[in-house]
C-alpha cells in the first residue's frame, strides 16, 4: 500500500460522525472505520453499531428508563444478603464472558434492579444486550408461530444475542404454573444460549428448586452455568421493599 492510501484512511478515521444514542472513541460515531485491504482501503463496520442496535431494542423495550434508575450505585445494601448480591453483581459485570446470572425468589427485593444495573454496565463496555420481559416476549413469539420466517427469526435473535436479560422467567398471572408451550420456548432459547456459552441474565419469582419442578432440563441448565452467580432469595416479607415505606 502506497503512502497516499496510508494518509487516506488516516484522515478517514479521523473525521467525526454524526450518530446519535453512544458516544463511540473507535469510530467518532461514524459506525465505521477504513482499513487497509489489499493495495487499497475497505470499509468495516465499528462494533458500535451492534450496541447501538441493541440500545434502539433497550428503548423501545422500556429498559432505559429501568437502567437510568436501577444502578449499581443506587442498590443501597443495607443489610448482609443485600451486600452479598452487590458484590456478586460487581464482579459478574467485570468479567461477564460466557456466564450467566440469575437472582430468584422473594418479589420486590430489587431482583430488576440488579440486573438492570448489570445490563446498564456491559453496554458501558460496548456489549449489546437485549431485554426480553418474558410474559411480553412470549406473547410477540407466539404471535409470530403461523409465520414460521418470522418466528425463527424471532427467536434466533434470542438465541444469539451477545446478552439476553430475561426479566421475570415464567411470570404468570395468579401465580398460575406456567403452560407447556412457554417452556418449550424457554428450553429452545436457553438451551442454544447454553450450547453456545453466551452470558444471560435471569430473574424470576421461582427458585431454583420451583424451576426444577417446571422443567428440570431449563434449571439444570442455569444452575450450571450461574455458579456462583446463582442468587436464591428466601420469601420473607420483610424483604419486600415496595411495601416499606421508610425505605
């Protein structure tokens, strides 16, 4: 390559771009960057435009707004298992590759807030996440069932992500078992995520125990590849903070 390419694709990746949502120190919020490719230069795409697709997902969601109130900062442990699963989160979020995260157990313990602090600091770092609330996700895959393009594009994206927040897995209304064809779903998408070790993160209202009585398969599959990450919070009222309102 002569000095004259050189110098273009220098002045190139020096020019600022005008992409809105990330600010990105790689390409100047152009989405792109020149390399040398052969004799000449070529084009390739900045990895800011999968966060950057993934923040538009996170918009449309409702997520923002949860990352812009939930974060780790603001998850105040005041008491020791409160502690234990700050600390478990901090670490979790500085080295995330191939892990999962799931918090279960007592309602209104600050489960969302957790992972949503957890999602908001890996797109920190230029990792795209996507926030599947799960009665709303299941609900826009079973609409897609009769179109079946549609459908398994639908739920590959849920399958390959680089993170998938699953918020409340197996929510149902009047705490009803969940129906067979919602874990047939579950097991499709957590199973490829587990093939392909990639990070997830999971609450639920159900333990690990309750999630073994619903299929054994899908909390197998999250015991093994949480760990440590497994946060199992006992139902006790008093852990319920939207019901204390000194806090």
């Amino acid at each position: 390559m002569d000095s004259y390419e050189s110098m273009k694709i220098e002045w190139i990746n020096a020019q600022p771009g005008n992409l809105q949502g990330y600010d990105c120190d790689e390409c100047l919020n152009r989405g792109y960057s020149a390399v040398p490719s052969g004799d000449s230069h070529a084009m390739r795409d900045c990895k800011c435009r999968k966060v950057r697709h993934s923040m538009r997902l996170i918009e449309n969601s409702g997520l923002k707004l949860l990352m812009e109130k939930y974060t780790l900062d603001r998850y105040f442990a005041k008491e020791s298992w409160q502690g234990s699963i700050k600390e478990k989160a901090t670490w979790f979020a500085d080295a995330p590759d191939g892990k999962w995260f799931a918090i279960l157990g007592q309602t209104g313990c600050g489960k969302t807030h957790i992972c949503s602090a957890i999602a908001g600091e890996l797109l920190k770092r230029s990792i795209p996440v996507y926030y599947a609330l799960w009665n709303t996700e299941v609900k826009r895959l079973k609409a897609t069932v009769n179109d079946g393009e549609e459908h398994e594009k639908a739920v590959k994206r849920l399958q390959t992500i680089d993170v998938l927040y699953i918020d409340d897995l197996f929510k149902c209304k009047y705490n009803a078992a969940p129906n067979d064809a919602d874990v047939r779903l579950a097991f499709e998408i957590l199973n490829a995520r587990y093939n392909s070790c990639l990070t997830t993160l999971i609450s639920s209202e159900f333990s690990i125990d309750e999630l073994s009585n619903v299929d054994t398969a899908i909390a197998g599959r999250i015991n093994e590849m949480g760990g440590m990450y497994i946060v199992n919070i006992e139902r006790n009222a008093d852990r319920d903070y939207r019901w204390r309102a000194d806090e």
